[in-house]
C-alpha cells in the first residue's frame, strides 16, 4: 500500500477532506480574531479600526505568517477540488435515482448539503478575494491612503476598506448569507472530520459534538456581525 | 388484536431484467388485513395477478424473520418501511392507512444492479468480504476456546457490530451510495476480538480497496445508513473503520 | 442389507480408531480432485471451508443470493457442547446420553457419540474464527441450560446463535472463494444428481437468474442441503427450504430415512389468517418462566384479564406436576393441540394457548424489590420492576412477538401454538455420512441424523458443524484416497446429458401445463393434508386417506398447475413449482412411513400406541429400527431396516409425571 492508493481510496480522500478542513477551521479561528479588532470601536469610539489595522499589519508584515499563507491556499485549494470531485464521483454512484427521496428521514439535510454550500462559499470566497485580498496584495484600489498607526508603522488602512465595502447593501446581504453556509458547513465539517480521522470514543465524539455546534455558532455569528456592525454604523468613524 | 381490512394502491417498479428498461406498475390492493406482514400482501397480489394471467412481481425474501438479509425493498422513501429497526418482512400491514399509496422500489446504487423487479445483485458485498472480512484460522488450528479471555465490553460490542445482515439497507439509503456501514460492521466485529488483530491493517485496506472497486461511494458521514438499518448498527463503526485504515495506511511497512 | 460400517470396537473408541486408520489422500492428489456441495448452511459452508483448507478443488452452490443466507442464519437459541466449562457435571457421555434418550432410543449410537466428542471442537473453532459467544465479565464463555437436560451447556450469542455460527463459516467460506479453492455459485439451484458407473459424479443446476441448466462435475457430491419441514406448507423454516436436493438424490438411489420424523416446535406464533406464509418461532426460553394456560371452560370468548385464576387450566402443571412447563418440545406441543382440539383453545382462530408472563413478572418484581430494599413495595411498583427484569431477559422476543401481533405481551398474555420446525427424518447415511450411492453423501439437516425420533434443542447447530468441519474432512478421504487415478468427467459425457434432458424436459412439462391454479395453492393443500393427518398426531385411517389425497394432488398438480413467465428468465414460480412438486411426493412417502410405524416414538405419535393417560408409547421390540425408503418408481417404494443396538445407552421408557 502506497502513499498514493491510500490517499486516493475512499476513506483516503475523507481524510484529505478532514485534515485540510480542521486546518481551515482552525484558519477561521486566526481569521476571525483578527478581524474582530473592529470591535475594539464598540468599547472605545476613538480608535477608528486602529487596532485592526495594527493586527492586519502584523499578519501582512510576518514571514511566518506569509508562509502560512502559501499553505492556506494550498490547503483551500485541495479542500475544494477533492470536495469537488468527491461530490461528483459519489453522485455518479447511483446512476439511476429513486422516485420517492429518503429526504430528511435519515439525516439532516445540510449533511447531505455539504458540496452545495461548499460551492456557495467557494463563490463567496471569491467575491470575498476581489473585496479585500486582491486590493491589500495587489492592486490597491481603495488602499491609495497609508495611514499611520499607534505603533508608528504607516499600513494600509484596511478598516476604511471594509467601511466601505460594508456600506452596500447587497454585500451585507451576500456576507451574512455566506456565514450562514458557513455555519452549516462547519455543523456538520467539524464533527464530520473527527469521525474521518477515527474518533470512535462515545465520549469524546460527545465532546466533539458539543464542541463543534458551539464553534458553527459562534464563528460564523462573529463574522456575520462585521458587515452588519458597519452598515449599521455601530462600528466606523 | 384489532385488526381490520384495508385498500391500498401500490406503485411498484417492474423490469424484466439486468438488460431492459423498467418502468412503474399501478396495482390496486382490496382487502388488505392489517395483520398480514408487508410480503404476504406481496403474495396476495402476485396470486391474483397469476390467476389473472399477469407476470406476479419479483422480489428476494426467505427467512421473513428479519434475521436473514435477503428482504429489501425500498418502500415510500425508505429502505425496509416506516418501522425503524425492522426488516421488510418484519413490517406489518398495521403500518399503512386506508386508502394509502405505497411507492416500492428496489435498492438503487450501480453496485447493486437490478436483476429483476426489486430484486437486486448484492454479490459485491461477498467479495468485499472475500477481500479481508474474516479471521485466517483453518479448522483444527484453534486453542480452547477459553484460553483467550475477552473483556466483557469489547465481547458486547463486538457482537454488536456482528448483528449485521448484510442486507445493503445502508447502501441504499446512502446518499453516496457507499457501504461504509456494512464494512464497518464487518471490521469493528473482527478488530475488537483479540482472534481478529493480528489481520487488523490488511484487513482495512483490503476492504475498502475492494469496496472501492465495487463502484460504492465514499463516506460523507451523513448518518442515513444508521437510520435506516434495521439492526440498528452504528454510525460510530464507521469512525472505528476510518481509525483502523489510519492506522494500517500510515504503519503498513509497504 | 443396510451396512452402517460402524467400525468395531468400545464405543468410546470407535471414532479415534477410524480416525487413526482411516486412508489419506496426499496434498498433490488432493488438487485433482473436485467436490460438489450443495448448500452453504452451517453444514455446507463448514464442509466447503474445511475442504478448500485441505486443497480440494470444491464447488459450492446455494440459492439465495449469498451464502450467508442459508436457513441456519435464523436458529436462535443456542450450540450445545460438552465442555463442561460450568463444572456441573457434564461429558461427552452426558451428552451422548441426553442425545440418545431425547431421541426416544432412535437414533445409532455410533454416531451419536463422535457427535459428542467433537462438540468441544466446535466451540473451539468457532471461537477461533471470531464468533462473539455471549460471555461473563471474566472474559470467558457463558452457558445457558435448554430444554431436556440438567447441565448448562448452551453457547449462545444473544437470540442470534445460528447468525453468528453461519457467519463464521461463511466467512471462512469466502477466504475459501478468494485463495480460488472455492467457487461459489449464488443463486443456483441444484436439480438433479449425476451418476456414472454407480457413483455420483456431478450435479445439473439452474442458473436462477438467466434460467440456464448447467453441468458440473465433481468426484463426490456432498448434499447440505437443509430440512424439509416446508412440506407442511407452514413451518419456521424459511421460504425457500426445500426437500428438490435431497429428493433428486432419493430418486438416483438414495434411501431416504425416517420421513415421519417431524419436530413440530411448542411455542410459536399462532396462525393469524389464510394469507398467513411462515410462522415465526418463540424461543424455547420463554417456557423457563412463562406459565402455559387455557380457560376451563370450552370456547371462552372473554379477554385473558377478564378470566379469574380458578377458571384457568394450568394443563402442562396439571397434567406433568414433575416438569410442569419444561416438558420436552414433542409432549408440550401435543397436549397443547389436545386442549384446542376439544374446544378450549383462545385468540380469533380458537388455534392457541397462552403463555402468560404475569406470575413471572410478579416474582421477579418481588425479588427485585427486595434486591432494592423495598419491602413495602405496592404493586404497581412490584409490577414495573417486575416488568424491567422479564425486559432485560427476553426483551428482544418480546418485542418481535409485538411487531407481528401487534399486541404487547408485557400487558397480556402472549398466544402460541406448535409449528413444525425440523425434520429429523432425512437421507440415510452410513458412518461416514455417505448415502447408498457411493460418492454422494448428506451432511446437516438433510441427513437422517443423529437426533432419532426428537431432537434437543440446541442440537442442530451442534451437529451441522460436526458434520461439516470435524467428520467429512476425514470420510470423505476414505472414499477419494481410491479416486485418486480417476480423471475429471467431461460433461459432455452421455450420463450428464442424459441428466440434462431429464430435467429440462421436466421444466418444459411443468410450464406446458398452463393450467388455472397457483403453485402457492397447491402448496397450502399439500400442507393442510400434511397439518391434518400426518402432524402432531397420526392414525392409520388418516394416514390411508392422506396418501390417497396425496396422491389425487399429485395427478391435479400436474395438470392444472399455472407457471407464468418463461424457462430462460428469472422465474421464482418455476423454482417454487420445481420444489412442490417434489414436496407432494415425498409427502406421500412420510405418510407411508408413518403408516409403517405403528408405535409411538419422540415427535411419531400414533394415535393407536399410548398409554391409558394418553402418552406416547414406544415399542421396541417391534421398532428399534431405522427405516430407509428405496425409490422403486411412481408412489413405489420398498422399506430396508437398519437394526439399532443400544449397547451402551440402554433403552427406557421416557416418563415426564
Ligand atoms: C427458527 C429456527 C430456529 C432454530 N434454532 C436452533 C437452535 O437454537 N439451535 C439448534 O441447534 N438448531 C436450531 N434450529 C435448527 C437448525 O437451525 C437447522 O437444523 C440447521 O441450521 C440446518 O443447517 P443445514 O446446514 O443442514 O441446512 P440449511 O442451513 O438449511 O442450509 C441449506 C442450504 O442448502 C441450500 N440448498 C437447498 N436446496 C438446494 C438446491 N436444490 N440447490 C442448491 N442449494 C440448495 C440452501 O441454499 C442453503 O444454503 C432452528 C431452526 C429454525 C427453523
Ligand atoms: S449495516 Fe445494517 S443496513 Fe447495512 S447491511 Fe448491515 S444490517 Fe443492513
Ligand atoms: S426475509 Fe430474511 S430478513 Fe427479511
């Protein structure tokens, strides 16, 4: 048995599955911290997304974390084109289909969901990709006007970007719809990973159970906060 | 018991074989006893359709005590019924109202071709087992049969797992298509006896090579196969399943 | 003359010296040589497996869809052995003894007792092969006691023994099928024997699926091919148990033995109506607490509940004050027919009794109330904790009893009646298990058995594995090791075409016919005359009608049947005429036999051999026989007696008082 002929097995490709998506929960994890500096406005009006900023600079100016980010994309990457092909070789399973659907009978229908909200996060991504990563990376735009922080270092000023980018309706509409897949992504990804990678234990799937409602609740809740926050003004200038 | 008589009308698929195309049949069921099981309604109505000089509807059964595994018809929507933990032929008429429409179909999945009307070719599931599914120990190698002491909990759970028919109800209900249930089974009654470990990683990867030949689907852990077994086998089986292939995948010396 | 070829010598020796003596095949011979079983129960698959480990080149054929689906999957209650694990006084004699004496004094010792030596074996190997045995919390097996004994030497696994035992000799089966010393063919019927130069040499099967018959060779021919109790139409055996495999073997020479000899099981489920396809078995267990029960008055319509204690027959207690509800399966089941035959029978179809399980709730509630420090308990309390510990025994029958009946046997008492359930009689065999034809020999079930006139409970399982891993692999080398220059039969030789033609042109009659009644409905008839007059209780003049009614059937059968469908397709009522056909006539040799004898044995009881209180009654000096029936032609057959000599488990009338 070869490395290959065991990744590329059915369970193989689950455990791809569940390595790469923990890693992206756990991404999610850095990510979402990160991100709620914004909410450092709610507590003290005068900071005005500084600490965001600070911590985006931070993240943007590390080699670790540079290099992490190459991992990221990779791990995205195989996460979404081996849930791709997972999705299309396990409907090709049954070429003829019943005419009366088991449906939710058996199981929860965002577990049988799990290729239809990937690919509205992969759409997501996308539009999230051209809102904020393509400008901070590459060209710029709406960026034009390095600010100077608390820690004396002149960056990017990231929280106008995201004021301005969240004071459109549709966008709000869109992030908050995308958490929501997200949350039901993730209520099923996160127990779903453990079992791949072998938790058999009663009480520690208990554990994980418990653990990954919490984790599908409360991230995608903070995220989808962000937008909202902004467009409400509650968090801005 | 109560018991009264009732009217159906079932929609039952019909195909002459592996080769021709099927198609749904409308029949309509008179005086159905609500003590009769699922399969003597069945035998009511191929009779008169023999009598009528009609092709009765083929369908796989022997035991019709649930234990088995050759019943398997997929009735409005589910693999075996409405009841949980119960076999087509354990199902009883009891479970339908007056006037009711029952869908019936045969086990859906390219691993599973239709031979017949709901009758099916479930022969994959004994090559998966012929791929590992068993302890090598010819007859006459063994030791008292008290020399080999098992914890109780492991004992329980092995038998659990060993409940298993064999019936492809998971298959069936799966989304996917896979036979991860059935495996599962099969390797957890196996790896928890101290007989069954020194094949423990062979027979992991073997299993799952040749379910994989077979044209089953992969996991998605969706939960459909425990709902609809009726041995009331467990999703965690296949978590244990997943640990053994770890385990064997990243220690096989090959 | 009959020749049993008992080898000589003490009883106890007799096995180790054949074994010792017995001429071997070497490995290389081994190769060339091909067997065919018919039957992947547990006798087949063990017999397939044991063979395929020793090199022989096997064919297996079953027709369900997968060996593991043999009848045996569905035995529930247990695998007796003699390993005396319990230190309760047990021994191969024991059970030797308990084997022979259950079977009413009808059985060869001979056999009986390498019977008894093996049965630890099996344990072992069944061990071995990964079947999870109930155990205790040390980690070692647990035994449960079963009807007709005083030591515990039941292995079980839960309710589901013959599942887990099957599965482990299917499994062994398939690791057969993968190192290729196996073929197997699912959904295969076997339709005929081939014989060559007086030996079996092959068998003509039917494809179930394309409809094609097929030949195949083999040097033996091993049939395992279960019981027939479905010629009673119901029985607890399963749909597609059939006599065909045995049948065809009778009529290429095989002397069948003890027809008659039926188990007919005290607690099943009653019939509910005339759509009614099998019956479901209760577990001999439940009558270790359940209390058996009539009204005393005849056809007493009130609910159970409504009928006060002193109206109520306790008719096995009353009747058998020394064993009261344990009596053995053959007495339970006639005087639970005697009841309902004189008018006192309860439920819609006034065809059973109750098993009543509320003193045993009460008695148990009380002794848990106890455990738990509640003397003052009410009754309601008594009742519930009463409830949980009959639960936890027999919570899986309980709950298959309320699945079919609909009815919840925790409130009210359950109904049940006797149903047939296995069949001792079967194909003669000699010591080493081969039929009269040389070459052909019968394992399991499908032979005459070792079980005489009633067979033990747990004891089937026990002997299909002895058969199968433990005798075979060691007589059938006795008659290969002579084989050994014979090469492989073309089939294209006559003899297989011949056979061929036959049945062929046996099916072409069949689905000429083209008449107005269904196979099922010939089926019931056969059943019914079967239920009626050659079942739990047998006259002369019952059983001279029934052969006449019999073979009336027969004639009918063949002229009137309706097969629709095709030869060449899948078609289940062609397979299903196949089997009736041959059910209706070896209905009339089992009445025939029956007719012949005319004491009462075990599960034979004649109505005109009992004693004044109405028990059977047992001759021996004119019965201590086994009758093997020879095939001469249409409703001829000619009776050959094999004289049985107790040498050592001597003969005593069986009291249960
Ligand atoms: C409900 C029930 C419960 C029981 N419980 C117990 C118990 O607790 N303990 C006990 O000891 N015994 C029990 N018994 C009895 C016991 O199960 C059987 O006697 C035993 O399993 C028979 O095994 P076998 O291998 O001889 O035949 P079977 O298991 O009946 O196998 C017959 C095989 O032959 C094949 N076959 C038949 N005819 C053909 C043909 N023409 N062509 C090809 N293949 C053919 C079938 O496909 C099958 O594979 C029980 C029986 C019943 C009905
Ligand atoms: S796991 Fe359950 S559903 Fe699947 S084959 Fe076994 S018994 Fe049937
Ligand atoms: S017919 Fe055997 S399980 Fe249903």
């Amino acid at each position: 048995m070869n490395w290959s002929s065991i990744l590329s097995s059915s369970i193989g490709k689950k455990i791809v599955m569940a390595v790469t998506g923990l890693f992206l929960i756990s991404f999610l994890l850095v990510h979402m911290g990160v991100n709620a500096c914004i909410f450092k406005d709610l507590f003290d009006p005068t900071d005005n997304g500084d600490m965001f900023n600070r911590a985006a600079d931070y993240m943007g100016k590390t080699a670790l974390i540079r290099i992490m980010e190459v991992v990221l994309f990779a791990g995205f990457f195989v996460h979404i084109i081996q849930g791709l092909i997972l999705e299309w070789e396990n409907r090709n399973k049954r070429k003829k289909g019943y005419a009366v659907n088991l449906g939710n009978k058996g199981s929860k229908w965002y577990s049988r969901s799990m290729g239809l909200l990937g690919t509205i996060l992969l759409l997501f991504l996308i539009l999230h990709w051209w809102h904020f990563w393509i400008p901070s990376r590459f060209t710029h735009a709406g960026l034009e006007n390095p600010i100077l922080l608390s820690n004396n270092r002149v960056s990017h000023d990231m929280f106008k970007l995201m004021t301005v980018t969240f004071s459109e309706w549709w966008v709000v509409v869109v992030y908050v719809l995308a958490c929501i897949s997200l949350a039901y992504h993730l209520l099923h990804g996160f127990q779903s990973a453990f079992r791949t990678l072998g938790l058999s234990n009663t009480r520690y799937i208990k554990l994980i159970n418990a653990l990954g409602v919490a984790y599908s609740v409360i991230v995608p809740l903070v995220f989808a906060l962000m937008p909202i926050s902004m467009k409400m003004g509650w968090v801005g200038f | 018991m109560e018991h009264k008589n009732i009217n159906l009308t079932l929609k039952v698929w019909k195909q002459k074989n592996g080769q021709s195309q099927g198609r749904f049949e409308t029949y309509l069921v008179n005086d159905i006893s609500t003590e009769m099981s699922f399969l003597e309604m069945f035998d009511v109505l191929n009779e008169r359709l023999i009598k009528e000089g009609k092709e009765p509807i083929a369908f796989d059964h022997d035991c019709r005590e649930g234990i088995c595994g050759m019943c398997s018809m997929y009735i409005n929507g589910r693999p075996h019924g409405p009841w949980e933990g119960t076999t087509t032929c354990q199902l009883h008429m009891r479970a339908f109202k007056d006037g009711e429409t029952i869908v019936v179909e045969p086990w859906r999945a390219n691993a599973f071709p239709v031979l017949k009307d709901l009758m099916v070719d479930r022969s994959s599931f004994d090559r998966i087992i012929q791929a590992g599914g068993f302890i090598s120990v010819n007859t006459g190698n063994a030791v008292d049969a008290n020399a080999m002491p098992v914890e109780k909990d492991k004992a329980d759970a092995s038998f659990a797992a060993a409940a298993c028919i064999g019936c492809g109800a998971c298959v069936a209900a799966c989304k996917n298509s896979s036979a991860m249930l059935f495996l599962s089974a099969k390797v957890t009654h196996l790896a928890l006896l101290p007989q069954g470990s020194p094949e423990r990683k062979t027979r992991a990867l073997n299993m799952i090579a040749q379910m994989d030949k077979e044209g089953f689907g992969a996991c998605t852990n969706t939960g459909a196969c425990e709902a609809v077994c009726p041995k009331e086998i467990s999703i965690t089986n296949i978590a244990r399943l997943n640990q053994e292939y770890l385990y064997a995948g990243l220690t096989a010396d090959k | 003359m009959l020749n049993s070829k008992t080898p000589a010598g003490p009883l106890d020796q007799k096995w180790t010296d054949y074994k010792g003596h017995v001429k071997l095949v070497n490995p290389a011979n081994k190769r060339k040589l091909e067997v065919v079983i018919i039957g992947t129960g547990l006798a087949g698959a063990s017999a397939a497996a044991s063979l395929g480990e020793l090199g022989y080149k096997v064919k297996a054929f079953c027709f369900q869809d997968s060996p593991r689906r043999a009848h045996s999957i569905a035995a529930q209650g247990g695998i007796n052995a003699a390993k005396n694990y319990q230190n309760d006084g047990d021994s191969v004699f024991r059970l030797f003894y308990d084997t022979i004496k259950g079977g009413d004094y009808r059985a060869r010792e001979s056999n009986v007792h390498r019977l008894a030596e093996v049965s630890s074996n099996i344990i072992d190997q069944c061990v071995a092969q990964g079947v999870p045995f109930a155990r205790e919390y040390g980690g070692l097996l647990s035994n449960r006691s079963f009807g007709g004994t005083q030591v515990q030497r039941t292995f079980y696994a839960a309710g589901q023994t013959g599942q887990q035992l099957l599965i482990g000799a299917y499994q062994a089966l398939e690791r057969q099928v993968a190192l290729g010393n196996v073929e197997m063919y699912n959904r295969h019927e076997m339709l005929d024997v081939v014989v060559i130069d007086g030996k079996a040499r092959g068998i003509i099967a039917r494809d179930l699926v394309s409809g094609k018959l097929e030949r195949h060779f083999g040097h033996a021919v091993l049939l395992c091919s279960g019981g027939y109790g479905n010629v009673f139409y119901l029985s607890t055996n399963a749909m597609g148990s059939n006599v065909t495999a045995a049948w065809k073997a009778h009529k290429k020479g095989a002397y069948f033995g003890n027809p008659c000899f039926t188990q007919i099981h005290p607690t099943c489920i009653p019939v509910s109506g005339d759509h009614q396809s099998k019956l479901t078995l209760m577990s001999e267990s439940l009558r270790n607490d359940g209390r058996i029960w009539v009204p005393k008055k005849q056809g007493d319509n009130r609910k159970p509940g409504e009928i006060p204690e002193e109206e109520r027959d306790y008719y096995l207690e009353r009747r058998y004050p020394a064993f009261g509800n344990l009596v053995p399966r053959d007495v339970a089941s006639r005087a639970a027919k005697e009841r309902c035959d004189a008018g006192y029978g309860v439920g819609s179809s006034k065809q059973a009794v109750y098993l009543d399980y509320a003193d045993a709730i009460k008695r148990y509630g009380h002794i848990e109330a106890g455990k738990q420090g509640m003397h003052e308990a009410d009754e309601a309390t008594v009742i519930r904790l009463g409830k949980e510990v009959v639960k936890e025994k027999y919570g899986n029958l309980f709950d298959m009893y309320e699945k079919i009946t609909g009815e919840n046997p925790y409130e009210v008492p359950m109904r049940i009646y006797p149903a047939v359930h296995y069949t001792m009689g079967g194909i003669w065999v000699d010591y080493e298990l081969m039929t009269t034809v040389p070459g052909l020999y019968a394992l399991g079930e499908a032979n005459f058995s070792d079980h005489g006139a009633n067979r033990l409970g747990a004891s089937a399982l026990m002997q299909g594995l002895a058969d199968g891993y433990f005798i075979i692999p060691y007589t059938l080398g006795s008659y290969l090791s002579d084989d050994i220059r014979t090469a492989s039969i073309p089939t294209t030789d006559p003899a297989f075409e011949a056979a061929e033609k036959a049945v062929q042109e046996r099916i072409q009659t069949l689905m000429n016919i083209k008449g107005t009644q269904t196979v099922e409905s010939f089926h019931k008839r056969l059943g019914r005359i079967m239920w009626d007059k050659c079942g739990m209780a047998r006259n002369a003049e019952g059983l001279k009608q029934a052969i006449a009614e019999i073979q009336q059937l027969k004639k009918e059968f063949w002229s009137d049947v309706r097969i629709p469908g095709a030869i060449d397709e899948m078609n289940p009522e062609l397979d299903k005429a196949n089997r009736v056909a041959d059910f209706i006539e070896l209905g009339e040799l089992m009445c025939i036999d029956a007719l012949d004898r005319k004491e009462s044995c075990g599960g034979h009881f004649r109505e005109e051999s009992q004693t004044e209180e109405g028990e059977a009654k047992r001759d021996d000096v004119n019965f201590a026989y086994v009758s093997a029936w020879e095939y001469k032609g249409e409703h001829q057959w000619q009776l050959h007696k094999e004289e049985l000599e107790f040498e050592v488990a001597k003969p005593t009338q069986r009291s249960y008082k």
